[in-house]
C-alpha cells in the first residue's frame, strides 16, 4: 500500500487512492517518493500508477483524469510496439479468417510482402515508424506499374494501418492517417456496338453462337455464365421465361454475393430450347479429344481466345482490345439506349453501386450525334439585309 494515502473525492469503481510509493535504497534503509502515485483495485487486481506529480493538486486532478479512463474503457498503457512482420501476419490471417476472394487474398500478400521488404532495405523495424515520408518513399518504388496498380496498393497499406489502430489496437495513432490518395480516372473500356453483336451473331459457329447471344442479351459475367445450371433456367415462367443467376464466384456465389433474376429475351429463349441437357451445366467447351462430347467445362482463357478471333473474323478494328466482359458494358449502354432506368439496370446487372454503372455506359457516335442534332433554339429575326 501507499505511504500516507488518502481517497479522492468523487471517485468510485473503482475508488482511487493517491500517495507516495516506498521503495528500498542501496544502503538498504527506505524512502518514499516525492511524486504522488495513484492505486486502486479492479478485476480483484491491485493497480498502481505515477501521477508524475509531487504537488498535490496537481496529483488530485490527475487522478480524477484517470477515473475518467479507466470508467470509459481507455488504455492506460501504452500498447506493446508491434514489428512491420508481427502486424503484416495478424492483418492476413484476420483477412483469411474472412474468407477474402483467393484474388483479393493474392493481392494482399503481395503488396505486403513488398512492404515488408521495403521496411527490412530501410531498417525499419516497428510498424509506428512507418510515417508519411516512408509511405511515400515506397510508393516510389512502384513508378513502372500502372497509376491504378500504384493506388489499389497504397489503399491495401493505408487500410494495414487503419485496421491495427482502430480494429486491432496494436497502433497507438495512425501515423499516415492524414494521407489523402487520388483516384486515377478509369481506363476507358472498349464497348461492342448493337450492329457489331448482331455480325458476330451472325458469323459466330453453331457451338459459339448461344454463348455470345446469351452474353449479349443478359450482361452476366463469364463466371456466372459457365456455372449457370439448368435448373436456375425457367423456361415455364411468364413470358419468355427468366433466369436465377446464383454462382459464378470463387465461393460458389455471385461476386455481389446475392442472387438475381433476368428475364430471359425473345431471341434467347429458342437457343435455350434447343440446346442439348449433356449435364446440369447449361454452357460446355468446344468438343474436344478429351471432351468428344463436349461436355467440358467452359474455360475463361479458351473463350476469350475464341472472342477475339471472332472479332478478328468479322473485320473489327483492333479486334485484340475485346474481351468477354464487353459484352456486359455493351449490355448496360443498349439498356441505357432504352432509359431503362437505373435501378432496374443495376438489379440486372448484380451491382450496389451507380458509380460502377457509369464505367460500363458508352454513348455511341450515332446516338451523340441525333442527340446534338436534336437541340433546338427559337427561330432567329429575319434579317435586314
């Protein structure tokens, strides 16, 4: 116990005490401190802390503070110092444990690994003294890579920092939480044409023909079209009939991780009638020696391999520039070309977010131009001359 303690007014669970601290000289007689020391118990734990203080007031005070603290759930110490490795390994294995997207988790790694190394070239050991001239300094090192590259990474270290300070609490402050980071404008994406779909239609052989169509008329992901089974296509509902589209990502889910429903349109629906039920799959591979049947599984590469020499085919300029994903950029601007509005838009394409749905909107050269030729102003005074 203190020496010449005495309770603080005011103060319970805990109640704090203040006085001098006795310890033992080399001589071997004792002595008491000049500055006040705080004690209480908590959680049946004697506690003792300096006030750094010899006037009593001042000591008083501080220990009203320190009630404060304690009440409000604060830490009164400060946190152990973590090392860059020791807080990179806690943050991936709390990313693992949510099951990030195998992707997502390489991504991850990588960029921390980077930083890692980093750390260890500049001999920096702890994660605190990691500030804004060092994050900088390592987003230096990656002026060979893409401005989206460079920031998809800095937002993994500036999130790394986030988490151990405000999740974790192994940071006692965020020492780059003041950075601001830029978003690069996103690259513009090619965008098929109405007219260019129909030649591919048209041109496309009789295995890749209801791939491009049902891309075409549906704006799903190539993942989501090659898990689609056929017991998530309802030909017997209204109309057309409609599609549940339930799979496609890494977890067996769609990448939004909710399910969705697409009508099914009046051009699709006799390739789904006619096409043959091999398995529960509804798309298949090319038939191959393997496969003869052609019961193999779609494959992302294979397909967009056969995309662009279709467009090569059918006389497209620069026919390498198409991908599949095109097909769901050509799909959200012929459903803009409809003021099909934006909430049905992004319900069919399986997205939360319009700002996503504006990069896949393309105006076309023709619709720009009736659009600018349909302005009109008043007629204008005849003139004197």
């Amino acid at each position: 116990m203190l020496a010449n303690r005495f309770e603080v007014e005011g103060t319970s669970n805990p109640i704090i005490h203040v006085g001098h601290k006795s310890y033992r000289k080399k001589d071997g007689t004792s002595a008491r401190t000049k500055t006040y020391y705080a004690e209480w118990s908590l959680g049946n734990k004697q506690q003792r802390r300096s006030l750094k203080t010899k006037n009593k007031t001042a000591a008083i005070n501080a220990a009203h503070a320190l009630h404060d603290k304690i009440c409000n759930g604060e830490r009164l110490e400060a946190p152990k110092e973590y090392t860059v490795d020791e807080a990179v390994k806690l943050y991936l294995d709390t990313c693992r444990a949510r099951r990030l997207k195998p992707r997502t988790m390489a991504a991850y790694e990588h960029t921390l690994g980077k930083l890692k190394d980093f750390c260890k070239d500049r001999s920096i050991v702890y994660l605190g003294r990691f500030g804004q001239v060092e994050f900088w300094a390592f987003v230096n090192t990656m002026n060979h890579l893409s401005k989206k590259t460079v920031y998809d990474r800095m937002v993994i270290v500036q999130q790394l920092f986030k988490w151990c300070c405000e999740v974790a609490e192994i940071l006692a402050k965020n020492p780059i939480r003041k950075l601001k980071l830029k978003k690069p404008a996103s690259k513009k994406q090619p965008c098929f044409t109405p007219e260019q779909i129909r030649t591919m239609i048209d041109t496309a052989d009789d295995n890749l023909r209801p791939i491009i169509v049902f891309l075409a008329y549906t704006g799903c992901r190539v993942g989501e079209m090659r898990d689609l089974l056929w017991e998530d296509v309802h030909l017997d509902a209204n109309g057309n009939g409609v599609l549940d589209i339930r799979h496609g990502g890494s977890d067996d889910e769609t990448k939004g991780k909710e399910s969705r429903r697409i009508p099914i349109h009046s051009e699709l629906r006799p390739y789904l009638e006619s096409m043959p039920r091999i398995d529960e799959r509804v798309f298949h591979s090319h038939p191959s020696k393997r496969y003869p049947r052609g019961n193999g599984k779609l494959v992302d590469t294979r397909l967009l391999d056969q995309v662009k020499a279709l467009c090569k085919k059918c006389g497209f300029e620069n026919p390498t520039q198409y991908k599949v994903h095109t097909f769901r950029h050509a799909f959200v601007s012929m459903l803009a070309r409809q003021n099909v509005s934006y909430r049905y838009a992004l319900q069919l394409v399986g997205h939360s977010s319009s700002k996503i749905l504006d990069l896949y909107f393309s105006v076309y050269d023709e619709d720009a131009a009736r659009a600018i030729e349909s302005i009109e102003l008043p007629p204008g005074q005849p003139s004197d001359d």
